[in-house]
C-alpha cells in the first residue's frame, strides 16, 4: 500500500467551478507539498505545509495532523488550471526524503 | 534567474550505451536530488546529496551512479543503459528543512529518456 493515497486519480470539471483534490498519509510527517505538473512540463511545488492552512490566490490548502491528510482546493476552476496535482509528505524523521502520491489530474473544460 | 536546469531534456539511447544527465542550480542550494517519473506510479527518488562531494542512495539507485563535484551541478549516469531505464527523469535541489530559507524543493523542467 502507498505510502501517500490521493483521490480522485481523475478529476474532469467546467470552469467555475470549486474543486478539491484530497490526500492521506500514513506515516508521521513533518511537512507536506502540493505540486502542480502541465502536460509535458515540469513540477512547481504550490504549497509545502505542516499545520493549518495556506492561501495563494485561487488556491487553498489544508492539513489536518491528527487525522493524516491534506486537502487542496481550487475556487472558481478555470482551464489553465487543468494539470497533475501531486501530494508529497517529508517523513517526520527525514531532513529531506519526499514520498510522493501518485497524482491527480484535472482537467477544467470551459 | 534560472532556477534547476537539467540538460539534455531530449535523448535516446541504445540498450547498453552510458549517458549522464546534468542538473545545474544557481540557488546555492544545499541539496539536491534525481527522482524518475514512470506511468502510474509517483515520484520515486534515485540518488540524493546533502552537499558537495557526499552523495547517497535513494529509494531505486540500481544502475545509476552520481556524483556532486561542485555545489551546484549534480550529474546522474548511466552506466550500461536497460529498457526498463526508459522513464522521465527530474533534479531538484532545496535547502536543508529547518534553515533560515525552509524552501520546499525546486524542480527543473525533466529530461525524457528513451532506451531501445
């Protein structure tokens, strides 16, 4: 069993509307990413986070400790945003080793 | 400001040629680390460094050595190409969790290998 389970593997939506990509962990951690990947393109990391949650325009994140898992959630969707949406957790016991979830993609048809 | 830069992004090998593939970053980042992307499956990392001139094994280092000569190039190798080496590669580097930056890993754009 992975390590980092994310849901849906396929996410199809129309533009506008709110979307939320969910991840869970099940091993303790001291952070996770959120990282976006375009078709052929390379990995931006969106978010890294260890308590809370984190706001960056249309994007928001959340991370609940206690019960192992993160949400990512993108308001009013538009089709730039159709992408791979990675979850990756840093062990609670490693300075430096990402465990990777196997993605999500959206697809934002307008 | 380039960021990761990974070179080449393009190249195909035949089953048994050795290639290495450069990852160059100008953040004066500490670490820095060479995962492969393959259908269905996430990120797995091959080898990692923690600086210059250390380098350690990943989570799937068999055949592939790398070396990190100076802070700011890690270079992958591929000794004796297989099939199954076939695959996207990407490096990243970030600065150690903790320091004064704590900046998640930055990723350069990948480069797609194919083995015949």
């Amino acid at each position: 069993k992975n390590e980092v389970e994310q849901s849906p593997q396929n996410l199809t939506a129309q533009e506008g509307e709110f979307i939320t990509i969910n991840c869970s962990y099940s091993v303790g951690i001291s952070a996770l990413h959120w990282l976006q990947q375009h078709p052929g393109g390379g990995i931006v990391s969106l978010f890294m986070l260890s308590s809370g949650k984190k706001k960056h325009g249309r994007l928001i994140a959340t991370i609940n400790i206690q019960e192992k898992h993160s949400s990512l959630h993108i308001t009013a969707s538009h089709p730039r945003d159709s992408a791979v949406y990675i979850c990756a957790v840093i062990s609670g016991g490693s300075n430096y080793k990402l465990t990777f979830g196997k993605g999500t993609l959206l697809t934002v048809n307008p | 400001n380039a960021g990761v830069t990974q070179t080449p992004k393009f190249r195909v090998l035949k089953t048994g040629q050795s290639m290495t593939l450069l990852c160059a970053q100008d953040m004066n980042h500490e670490y820095m680390y060479w995962y492969r992307q393959d259908p269905g499956m996430g990120l797995r990392l091959i080898h990692y460094s923690v600086g210059e001139g250390t380098t350690a094994k990943g989570e799937v280092p068999d055949g592939y050595n790398v070396s990190r000569l100076k802070k700011q190039n890690f270079l992958l190798g591929l000794e004796s190409a297989a099939p199954s080496q076939t695959s996207v590669y990407f490096c990243a580097s970030s600065y150690p969790r903790g320091s004064w930056s704590n900046q998640p890993q930055h990723f350069g754009d990948g480069t797609r290998l194919s083995i015949l």
